[in-house]
C-alpha cells in the first residue's frame, strides 16, 4: 500500500474505531439502570458518533466558513422548530386539567386547555 | 473506449470553482434534509415526552441485535465512502473503485438485515393496527414512528446506493472521470448523511427500555 | 423608445436571442438554458393560474345568494379548496422566483447561467408532475379539506382524494427546494467581477432570501404531507386522538413550513416593487442597506411566527402570548420597506406607466393587508375574526392586492426584455387600474363581512351579509375581467408589438446592457462591475436646486 493510501486508511480507520467503540459504550449503557438518563447518555454518545462524521468524513473540519455557516444554519432552524413547538407541548401538559376524564366515544376530550 | 464525459459544465469557468459550487450546493440540501427527518424527530420527542413508559415499553421490542449490527455496517461503509472520496482526489482510482464498491455492499446488507428485521417485526404483530401486539394506544405511535422513520431512511439509502453504484460502474468503465469530480464529493456527502441520521435514529428507536 | 447610449455600455451580443436558439420541442423540453425555464415555469403557473381563477369564480358565483343554490355542499368545499391548493403551490409560491427570479438573477449578477441547470430544467419537470398529480386529484372527484388538510379530517374523515392531492404538493415542494439550492449557490458562486453583496439589486437580495426559506421551511411541508398520506392510507396513527395522536401537532408542523410560505409569497413581490420604483421615480433607492436587512429580517423572524395561526385551536396560552409578541416585531422590517420605497419617490420624477401603477398599487394594497395582519397578530382580536373572512380579506390584500399585483408589475417592466417587444401601454395602464378597482371591490366588503361574523368557506350564510358578499362577487367579476386583458394585449405585441431596443425603459442594473432579448451566453463579454445599483441620481443631487440654477421659475 502506498504511503498515501496508508494515510488516508488511517486517519479515517481511527474515526472507524472511535465510533465502534462508542457503539459498543452506548450498547452497554442501555442496559444500565440510569432512569432518565438513559436517553440521556444514548443521545449524548450519538452526538459525539454525529459529530465525528461530520467534521471528519464530511470533512467539515477542514471546510471553510461558508460550509460551517450553511450547516449551523440548519441545525439553528431545527432548533427553532423544536423550542417553539416544545414549548406549546409542555405548557399544555401543565395547564392540564388535573382531573382525568372519561372519554366516551361521542366526545374526544385533548388533555389541552379547555 | 470513448473518452470520459468532461467534468467541467457550463456555467462555470474553472473546475476548482464548479466543485466548490456543488459541495456548497449539497451542504445546503442537506440542511434541508435536516429538518426534513428533524420534523419526525419532533413528533418523536412530542410525544415521547406525553408518553414516556409506555415509549420505553414499546422500545423494548424493537430488535436490538438487528439494530446494533445494521449500526455497525453503516459506520463501516460510511468509512468505505471516506476513503473512496480522498481516494479519488488524491487520484487513487483503483481504491476508490474499490472502496464505492465495498459501500454499496455494506448498503445492501443494510437493507437486507433491515428486510428480515421488518419480517420479523410483522410476525410479531408490530404493525400498528386491529393485531397490534401491545396493549397501550401510546404504543402504536411509537411503532408508526418506527415504520415511517426506518422507512424513509431505508428510501433514502437506497437512492444513496444508486449514486454510488452509479459512480462505481461508471467510474470503473471509464465513462465518468473520479479524479476531481464534483459528484464524488457530493455523493460522499449525501451517503454520509443517511449514516448520520441512522447515529441518530439508533438510541431513540432501539435502545429504549433495556435497563 | 429608443435606446439610450450610457457610458460604459457593454458590447451589444452578435449571436442569435435565446428565443431563437432552437426551434424544435426538446430544444425547450430539455433546456438548460435559465431563460426558457422560466418561460416554460410561466405558461405553466398561467395555466395554473387560471384553473384557480375558474374555481373560485364558481365560489364567488354561489355566493352571490344565502343559499346554497348554485353548487353542493360538497362541490362548493371542493372548489375553494382546489382554489387553495392550486394557488398557494402551484402559483404564488413558485410565480416571481421561478418566472423573474430564474430569468433575471443570472443576468442581473453578470453570470452565464444558474448554478446546476440540470437541476433547474428538473425542477420544472417536478412541479409539472406535481401539477398532473393534483389535476388528477381534481378530475377524479375533487378533495374537500381545505388547502390546509387539518388532521383528524384529512387522515380519517374526508372521503376525497386527500392523497393524490398531498402527493402533488409534496412533489412540487421539493420543485421549491431545487430552486432555492440554485438560487443561493448561484448567487454565492457566480457573481460577476466587482458585482459585490452591497452592489447587488434588492430583486436579487429578495430571490436569495426567499431560497433561504424555500430550503429550511418546505422539508417541514414534505414531511407533514407524508404523515398524512400514511396515516390516511395504511393507517398507521399519527394525528389519531383514539392513540394519543395530537392533532395539533400536525398544525405545528403544517404551519411552520405555511407560515414562512407566505413569506416565500410576498419576498420577491418585494424585490420587483424595489426595482420597478427606482425606475420609474428617477431615484436610488432610500436606505439600500435598511431594505437589505428588512428583507433577511423578514426571512428568519418568519420562521418565529407560526402560531398565530392556532391561537384557538387549543394552542396553549403561554405559546400563544410569544407567538402573538413575535408577530408584531415581523411587521417592523416590513413597515421599514414601506417607508423606505414612500422615501424614495419623494422628489422623484414619477413616470406613470403600466409598471409603476402595478407597484404604486403594490405600495397601497401590501399596507393594507400588513396592518390588518397586526389586528390578527392581537389575541383578543383574532378570537373573534378567526375563520372569518377578515382573515381571508387580510390575506388576499397581501397574496393578491401585493404579490399579483408585484407580478404584474414585473411582467409589464421586463417584458420587453424578456420577449423583445413593447405592449401598447394605454390598455396595460387601463388593465391595470381596473385590476386596482375590481380588487378593492372584491376585497374590501370581505374585511366588513368578516368583522361582523361571516364565516370564511361556508357557502351558507345568514342574508344580513348578502349585501357584503354581492359587492364582493361583483367585484370579482370586474377582476377577472382585468385578469383576462394581459394576455390579450400581450400576446398581441408577440407578433404586432415595436421591437424593444436594448433598454427601453432607460434603466439602470445589468440585464439591461445586455439586448432585448437576451443571447443565450446573457452578455457578449463578461461584465465588470465598478459602481451600486439604482444610478438614476448621483449622490448629493436635489432636483430643486438643480432647475433653479438653471433660472427654472418652478
């Protein structure tokens, strides 16, 4: 194998590795008893595995700011779908009305503000 | 043989220019197609947070074994890809040709363990519906979400394997150029992607509910 | 008209128009070239346009009377919303970017082309299937949900081709994405030398920021569509209440990528009325940087303000209260280009013609609807006019009174362009102050019905509104009359009309150093830009003082 294609099995053969042994951490996480945590670290780790292939494969790492802002940018406007939608779902709940209704078939009552 | 289709296209002058367009281009879909799987994620997390035993309950089920090597085979190609994209800049195309092919191998097994995994699914009566195995109503959603999600990903690799099969083909019959092509990049990245939303996909879909 | 020589004038192109480029169908079939996609996007969205226009004629037909005499209940839900859907998606939405947008952006940065013209020429071909797939849709019996779909009707409810009407929009919205990649890697990557962000035409600016919105709000539309079809086809519980499936959840969604739609609707408009006022009033624009920022302003606080849609859909009140804060502050850069386009006819040398009535008409009608829009933005307000027709009044102001009357005005100014001919502007004057009347008359009872209580798509209504729904189905009638006048005299200057020099209207911006129309390669040499757009008045230059050193007595 030539000195260049060592370099590039290489550099990304170790990314390949990271992302294995992280596989197997998450998997083995899954089976501790964490409560909330669980999604927690499951989420955490497949940001980390995210993270390596974008920088690395995607090269992200090494592109220019233009690249950078165009993937900020979504993942910014993500956010904005989420935080704003959350924050309706969440605030529903807690407006709830604590007394749980029967729900018959003639009137679908929405745990929402009635 | 008929030379290679030239790379360089109209409107642009220089190919260094070109490439930068359709990596510039590709990044930009692919934010698109960020909030394309992150609308499915919201409705995930939407309703994971008005249900959450009965979510880890359901995610019980999924097959973890299915799921963790399917996880590992993607990884795995998108490494091929890696290597097959700075493979062909550094104009190694012996091991580029070879590296797409090996993607698409992976890609295929991808699809066929996610086929026996799906058959699986149905004999246990996991399709949402009049048989549906568990009892909460919370849990057809969470198994909706299962079947869309796996699905539309499983779409989206499968037009991943085309632009890389086509790539491999073509590259090895010498009818496109691989050295500074634009469509590696992009291809690369588009594969890459459809690995990243599988990371993303793996914990929330399988590793629920196995503490 | 005649050409007027300015200094540093390119070269004019010795090779034969883009029109005359190829005579044979695949030659436009399958173009690359950007200027004959946008011709084949504009018979297209014409047709589309029409189809609409029929629909609801039908709807303003029936409501001439309180009763439902003329249609069915079913029939008349059909028609408002195939009016809905074929508007919204397969006119407004792709009208100025992918008929002006992808003719003028190359030329007015100096390029060759758009970025990917492959891609371009499909993206045309997926809003041609998309169109199929809705006609379909139509042909077949019509989908009665509104152009909305809410959930549980669509997905559970309705007994109409929900389906094939979603997969005709889902199809045309990734038409919308496609060109949105283009228009922004275009403009990243292939201005011409010297064309600077800060030298870019505001028509321009406005093209990019409505890519930016097509990018980052259509995925949303996609997505929801395909969980309607899934839900409504094989079942799988989405939306479902019976399963804890939250309706509201589909609003979210629905009108995250809706709302910014809307935005994608009335940008462009924008960027035509900024172009066509400079022109016609002498005069650099006021506050080129201001309108700049107005616009992406616009682009990205759109994206905050979708729940003003669900402010009585069970939305909670907390998320109401932001949503209704946010939506004030989206009116601000708004209001800034509306001051700023009033500041820049302020001393001007105002020229009547046919564009400048479009976007004078613009200027009129596009406030009117924002200010009504900030009565919807207030909670207590919107309680009580919500699903009415002042919701619908509002919205016409803005889609109709704002971007038609904008597309109008960008047809009728680079027309000559585009097509090498000049109309004869006495009947394009004529068009359009009928348009302008026919409009207010259609519209402007619909604001009165609506704050008194009629409910928007009922088509049976209590008789004290007959009187508000008359007026408005008359003035329709005197609209689509209006409507029907451009074609005609346009279609007349194809083949009768004086051939147009190079720039006819004396303008300044790059299109216009090239002839009318245009070659294939957009300009015989590349050009290079050394000064801003909008030169129609040097720096410091008062006309005042200008005429009375010349001992002018005025």
């Amino acid at each position: 194998m030539s000195a260049e294609a060592y370099a590039i099995w290489r550099k990304n053969g170790l990314v390949w590795l990271a992302l294995l042994v992280l596989l197997g951490l998450t998997f083995s996480a899954a089976h501790l008893s964490l409560g909330v945590f669980n999604v927690v670290v499951g989420l955490v780790i497949a940001g980390i595995k995210v993270a390596l292939v974008v920088v690395i494969f995607m090269g992200l790492g090494r592109s220019d700011s233009l690249i950078r802002l165009v993937a900020a940018t979504g993942v910014f406007w993500l956010a904005i779908l989420f935080v704003l939608t959350l924050t309706d779902v969440i605030a529903s709940r807690h407006t709830q009305n604590p007394h749980p209704q029967q729900a018959t078939h003639q009137e679908q009552s929405l745990p929402r503000n009635r | 043989m008929s030379a290679p289709t030239k790379v360089l296209r109209a409107p642009w002058k220089e190919l260094a220019r070109q490439r930068e367009g359709a990596t510039f281009g590709i990044w930009v879909f692919l934010a698109s197609e960020l909030l394309f799987f992150g609308s499915l994620l919201l409705l995930y997390t939407a309703y994971r947070v008005a249900n959450p035993e009965v979510f880890i309950a359901a995610g019980r089920e999924t097959d973890l074994w299915y799921g963790t090597v399917n996880t590992a085979a993607l990884m795995t190609s998108s490494l091929t890809m890696a290597v097959a994209a700075q493979a062909a800049e550094a104009d190694m195309r012996r091991l580029t040709i070879w590296c797409l092919g090996a993607t698409v191998l992976l890609g295929l097994m991808f699809l066929v363990f996610k086929g026996f995994e799906y058959a699986e699914d149905i004999e246990k009566n996991l399709v949402p519906g009049v048989n549906f195995a568990l009892q909460e109503p919370a849990a057809q959603i969470f198994f909706a979400l299962y079947w869309i999600m796996t699905a539309i990903h499983a779409i989206h690799l499968t037009v991943g394997l085309g632009l890389v099969g086509r790539l491999a083909i073509f590259g090895a019959l010498r009818r496109i150029q691989l050295r500074d092509n634009p469509e590696v990049e992009v291809t690369a990245l588009y594969w890459h992607l459809v690995d990243v939303i599988w990371i993303i996909l793996y914990p929330l879909i399988y590793l629920m509910g196995r503490s | 008209m005649t050409d007027v020589a300015v200094g540093g004038e390119l070269p004019i192109p010795r090779d034969p128009s883009y029109l005359g480029a190829g005579y044979t169908v695949s030659s436009w079939l399958a173009t690359t070239d950007h200027k004959r996609i946008a011709l084949l996007y504009a018979v297209t969205i014409t047709f589309f346009f029409f189809l609409g226009g029929i629909a609801i004629s039908l709807v303003r037909l029936d409501l001439f009377t309180p009763t439902g005499d003329l249609l069915s209940d079913d029939t008349y839900n059909k028609l408002f919303t195939f009016h809905g859907v074929v508007m919204v998606w397969f006119f407004m939405v792709p009208s100025i970017p992918a008929t002006f947008g992808n003719f003028l952006l190359p030329l007015m940065i100096g390029a060759r082309d758009v970025a990917f013209p492959r891609l371009n020429l499909f993206s045309w071909y997926l809003i041609l299937i998309g169109g199929f797939c809705t006609l379909y849709a139509l042909i077949a019996g019509g989908v009665d949900t509104g152009w909305t779909f809410y959930t549980p009707f669509s997905t559970m409810f309705s007994n109409t081709h929900v389906i094939a009407a979603a997969l005709g929009v889902f199809i045309a919205g990734f038409s919308s994405i496609a060109t949105g990649v283009n228009f922004i890697a275009t403009t990243h990557m292939l201005r011409a030398p010297g064309m600077t962000w800060f030298r870019l035409p505001l028509f321009v600016w406005a093209i990019y920021a409505t890519s930016l919105v097509m990018v980052l709000a259509t995925p949303v539309l996609a997505i929801t569509l395909v969980l309607v079809i899934v839900e409504r086809w094989l079942h799988l519980p989405i939306f479902n209440p019976e399963f804890g499936g939250d309706p509201l959840l589909f609003q979210h969604l629905f009108w995250f990528y809706s709302h910014p739609a809307v935005y994608i609707m009335v940008l462009p408009a924008m960027g035509v009325v900024s172009e066509v006022i400079t022109c016609f009033a002498r005069r650099r624009v006021f506050g080129y940087d201001f309108m700049v920022y107005a616009m992406v302003g616009i682009a990205v606080i759109g994206f905050l303000v979708w729940g003003h849609h669900m402010f009585v859909s069970g939305q909670s009140a907390y998320a109401s209260i932001v949503f209704s804060f946010l939506s004030f502050v989206v009116a601000v850069p708004s209001a800034i280009k509306v001051f700023n386009w009033t500041a820049t006819l302020y001393r001007g040398q105002i020229g009547f013609e046919a564009p400048m009535l479009y976007a004078l008409g613009f200027l009129g009608l596009f406030t009117i609807g924002g200010l009504t829009g900030l009565f919807l933005a207030s909670i207590p307000i919107d309680v009580h006019v919500t699903d009415t027709y002042f919701v619908v009044a509002h919205f016409h102001y803005i889609m109709v009174g704002g971007t038609v009357s904008a597309y109008f005005a960008g047809l009728h100014y680079w027309w000559p362009k585009i097509t090498g001919r000049l109309y004869p502007d006495p009947w394009a004057r004529f068009a359009a102050i009928l348009m302008f009347f026919g409009f207010n008359f259609t519209f402007f009872p619909q604001f009165i019905a609506g704050y008194l209580g009629m409910p928007r798509r009922y088509h049976v209504y209590p008789p004290e509104f007959q009187v508000y729904n008359v007026l408005s189905s008359a003035g329709a009638f005197v609209l689509a009359a209006a409507y029907l006048l451009p074609p005609l005299y346009l279609g007349w200057s194809l083949i009768w009309g004086t051939r147009a020099g190079r720039n006819p209207w004396n303008a300044t911006g790059l299109e216009w150093k090239t002839s009318s129309p245009p070659p294939r390669e957009n300009f015989a040499a590349p050009p290079h830009v050394e000064e801003g757009p909008y030169q129609y008045h040097p720096e410091g230059f008062a006309p005042e003082r200008h005429y009375r050193s010349q001992g002018d007595a005025a």
